[in-house]
C-alpha cells in the first residue's frame, strides 16, 4: 500500500508499507511548512502492532531545518515507546551536515 502527499511544490512524501516495514520516502524541503503533512503520515505508525521499523528516506531532500529535526525526534520518541525501530536513509549533502551538527547519528541509525 502507497499513499502520496503534496505540500504545494515544496515536498512529496509517500509511505509504502512492505511485511513489517514502513518507508516514508521525502522528496523536497523538509521545514516547517511540510511538518503537518508529515505528521498526518506518520502518526498512525506506532499503534500499527505488526510494524516493526520505520525508514526515513531522505534521498530527495535539499533542505531541512530546526522544526523537522523536531518532529523526527518526536517520532523516534513515538516509536521508540511502541518498541519500534526508526532508520534514516539516503542522507547526504547539506542534509547529512544538518543531522551531524545535531548529533542525529548517536540518537538514529543513519544509513
């Protein structure tokens, strides 16, 4: 199952489930704009009892600022509690220079 929003022409995000996996592929600026699109997509995801990992693809993303560092920790916080693994992929650039100085990488997997 695939499901797809648009926030404006700033950012896609799709989720695609496969067995126990869900992936939340970004496609654009991750900022405060897009959180509550994000949001909408992602909040169901913990109670989901046969999901056991969350992806965060970021290979589509440029850009991404303070407000959705927060809402990546709030959902690593949600899912963490549901005993639920989170991982983010695809990072690279500006975005992985952003996750660094944040210290993303002792808080998520990165791959």
């Amino acid at each position: 199952m695939s499901e797809l929003s648009e926030v404006g022409n700033v950012m896609q995000i799709s989720l695609a489930r496969e067995h126990t996996t869900a992936t939340v592929s970004l496609n654009g600026r991750f900022d405060f704009n897009t959180l509550p699109d994000f949001r909408q997509i992602c909040d169901a995801l913990p109670g989901e009892a046969e999901l056991q990992r969350v992806q965060v693809d970021f290979l589509a993303v440029d850009y991404l600022d303070s407000s959705a560092l927060s809402v990546l920790l709030m959902l690593r916080e949600k899912l963490m509690g549901a005993g639920k693994e989170i991982v983010l992929t695809g990072v690279h650039g500006n975005v992985r220079q952003v996750l660094d100085v944040a210290n993303f990488n002792r808080l998520f997997s990165i791959v």
